[in-house]
C-alpha cells in the first residue's frame, strides 16, 4: 500500500496546494488504508536511549501531526518513533493563509503556520485512544500561546498535560513564526524555562512514578556564544537531549522564486548550516548528551552524515514530500550499507565520528 501511495499520491499531492496537499495526506492516513505492521528492523539500526528502544533511528519529525491525529499509522510507515506537535495550551489558528511554499527548484518548503494547534485537550483526547502497549515511541512536541504573557508557563502546562502521554516532551523554542519566542534562548530566559520545566517535569514524576525525558529544539540560527550558552544551561538543568534543528530564516543560495517568502526553511537547503550546528553543539555537551539531528535529511547518505556529526537519531519531515513515503525504506537500507562499508558493527558506532570535521565548517 505505501508504493501505491507513493506511485498515485505523491505526484497528486505534490500538484496542489502544499496545506491542501498536507492535510488530504492527513485525512488519507487517518482512514487507516495505509497502515501496516513494518518488517522487523535490522538489529544494527536499534538504539537505546532514556530506557527506550528505538527499532531504528529515523523519526517523524514534529510539525506533520500537530494534533496527534495519525501517531500510529506514522509508525506504520516504519519510523523508528514519531513526534507530534507543536502543542500549545489553547486552541490558536495560526498565522493567515496562504502560509506554505513549496520550493520545487531547491527541494525545500517555506512554512508560517504560527503554531496553528487544537490545544492540549483537544490532543489529549486524540492520545487517550492510543493501545500504549501495541504503539511505537511517541514524542510531543510542547509550544507556547502567541498571545501569551508567560510563556514560559505554557510549556510547564504543556508539562503536566502530556507527562503521561510521551516517552519524551520536546521543548520547542525555535519556531521563527512566532514573535519573540526565539528570544527565549537566551540568558536568564533560558534559565527560567529550564528550571521551570524541570521542577514541573519533578512534580509529575513524584505524582506517577514515571520520569518523562526532556528535550530542548533549538534554532540552527545560532552564534556560537549562542550554542556556549545553551551548553552551559543544559548542564546546569536536568533535561535529557537537545534537537537541532528547527526550521532558517537564511535563505542563501535559493533558486526558487517563491524563496522570498517570509517563514522559516526547510528541506535540502537547511542540511549543512543544521548538521555544522550539531557537531559544534556535540563538541560542547561531550559525547553522553544525545542529540536527535533534523533538517535537510533526505537520503540515506544525508542521515548518515547526521549520525556521523553527532545525532543518535535522526527526523525527516519535508524530504518525504519529495520523496515519498518511501524514503523511510530507503534510508534505512542506506545506513546498513554505510555500516558495512566502513566496518561498523551498529548505527551506535557511527555517532560522532565526524563530528570534529563537520564542527570547522563554515556555515557561510
């Protein structure tokens, strides 16, 4: 059933309107037609990390199933996990319409939904029909209200809301389309947040018994006095993994001629200046902090590179809209040929062995 999507859906989708096209997708995969049980994963792509185990490293990245809608049926594609999301408390529309472009001439997509979300109870209904013990890794990935006058207090609800539902919460600083909500990598705003989150991340855990992971996503638009800071403040909080990275606002070496489209951009264009910020983040936390490494990805040989700069996992988003579906397939395949090739007994032993390579790099 997926080449068959592949085969008649991709070119349909790919000829209309990109949020037409992303929410026919949806509804497509809400029907259950599509869902399968995938083949079991070769053992040399299995990763574990925060007590989890991962079949394979190559995720859905957030910003597909904003509203935990499809989680399942993702899995059925054979992803490794799937992150929903972003979530934030109360139901927001997002920013007008038209608000996505896709880049034909670059493979890339230009994006300002402004957190367009359902609300946290509206997903939270959608995940209490889920059989946890028969669905795959599941993140959600936790915003903040645009008109909010703490925002910081929206991801600790974003917290209690979904502790229960995640094997981990992703903390989503780095949407461009919001106002002001990059501003929170910095300084002490940074600080309130992590401490913030923590303590709340605390609460649950003594209420349940259940310690959910915490991860930060960043922007890839970053300094390195940027990435010291994230560096020093991670260390000082308890959260467990950092995502690099979300969407640019750079829009070096586009052809496309929609490229001058506000939002931030994703797709091919976003690979180098994402993967050099991994690996310089990756020499700052030392090899024991893992790193989920998206952007750009949209290959086997592109997600090796990830890997090798310093990702344990890896996320794919808008690769599958020009690839299709099968590109999940297709990188996993490629990673055990990479393994074989340079003699490596598990995709494990690949993390960070480029990393100093792909850290002197010039982002340009």
């Amino acid at each position: 059933m997926t080449g068959l999507l592949e085969r008649i859906g991709g070119p349909v989708l790919r000829a209309i309107d990109p949020e037409r096209a992303h929410d026919l997708a949806i509804a497509v995969l809400r029907t259950g037609l599509v869902n399968r049980r995938p083949s079991p994963d070769d053992e040399r792509l299995r990763v574990r990390l925060w007590n989890l185990d991962f079949r394979n490293p190559v995720g859905m990245a957030a910003g597909f199933d904003k509203n935990g809608d499809v989680p399942d049926a993702l899995l059925g594609l054979g992803f490794g996990f799937v992150e929903i999301g972003t979530v934030a408390p109360r139901p927001q529309p997002g920013n007008p319409k038209p608000r996505v472009f896709r880049l034909s001439a670059d493979e890339a997509a230009i994006n300002r939904y402004g957190f367009n979300t359902k609300g946290q109870d509206a997903v939270t209904a959608n995940l209490a029909r889920r059989d946890r013990r028969r669905s795959g890794i599941l993140g959600i990935n936790i915003g903040a209200n645009k008109d909010s006058e703490d925002r910081t207090a929206d991801y600790v609800a974003g917290v209690a809301a979904f502790a229960e539902h995640a094997d981990y919460l992703a903390v989503n600083i780095s949407s461009p389309n919001t106002p002001g909500l990059r501003d929170l990598h910095h300084d002490l705003a940074l600080e309130d947040l992590l401490a913030r989150v923590s303590a709340e991340r605390d609460r649950q855990t003594a209420a349940t018994g259940r310690r959910v992971p915490l991860l930060l996503k960043i922007a890839p638009d970053l300094e390195d006095a940027d990435l010291d800071a994230i560096a020093g403040a991670y260390g000082r909080h308890r959260f467990e993994g950092l995502i690099v990275s979300n969407t640019t606002l750079s829009r070096s070496g586009l052809a496309d001629p929609q490229a001058s489209e506000a939002g931030g951009l994703s797709g091919r264009p976003l690979f180098r200046r994402s993967t050099i910020i991994l690996a310089r983040l990756r020499q700052r936390v030392g090899p024991g902090v893992p790193l989920i490494g998206v952007g750009g990805i949209d290959s086997g040989a592109t997600a090796y590179e990830k890997i090798r700069a310093g990702a344990c996992l890896v996320q794919v988003y808008t690769g599958l809209v020009f690839k299709g579906p099968g590109l999940v397939d297709t990188i996993k395949r490629d990673l055990l040929e990479a393994l074989r090739r340079d003699g490596l007994s598990s995709i494990s032993d690949a993390v960070g062995t480029g990393t100093d390579d792909w850290a002197r790099q010039d982002i340009g």
